[in-house]
C-alpha cells in the first residue's frame, strides 16, 4: 500500500514538473507536443497506419467473428453441455 502511494505521488509529482517547470522556451509536455507536431513524425504516423492497417482489419475481423461464434445459440445441439447427457457414475 506504501509502494503503491509513493508511486503516486511520484507520478503527480512528475507530471506537475512536465506541465509548470520551463525547459528552455517550453515546459517537457510543450517540447513533446512540438515534436509530435513536425512533419517527420506526421509522416512517421502516416507509414505506420498504412503498414498496420492490414494486420489490425485482419485482428477486428478475428475478435468480431470469435464474437459471433461465441454468442450464436446453435441450434444443432453440438458443444452445448447442457443438453448432453451425464457420464455414468464409476462403480466400486
């Protein structure tokens, strides 16, 4: 519990120097946003999104199709333990 608030406070504590304490013209979290507003990583994310386009629709369709098959009620019976009889019990 004490890691856990000491962690915390670390954290807020950084976060407050990020945003107030100025580094040169700007804070940490102004130097972040100015680098994350250049062309080359406006690029960058450009490449990235059309790399990783094909492999998330492939992921999306999976994880909805996992969906569909796990929420179908089929009506066949098959792989439904309710409707299969009990095992025999062991005899002595």
């Amino acid at each position: 519990m004490i890691r856990l608030l000491l962690f915390l406070a670390l954290a807020a504590g950084l976060g407050y120097c990020g945003a107030n304490v100025k580094l040169g013209k700007r804070t940490f979290f102004g130097h972040v946003k100015a680098i994350w507003a250049t062309e080359e990583v406006q690029e960058l994310k450009d490449g990235v999104k059309e790399t990783a386009a094909p492999a998330a629709s492939r992921v999306k369709r999976g994880i909805e199709k996992g969906y569909e098959a796990a929420t179908h009620d089929d009506e066949g019976g098959s792989g439904s333990a309710a409707r299969k009889p009990a095992p025999a019990p062991a005899s002595p």
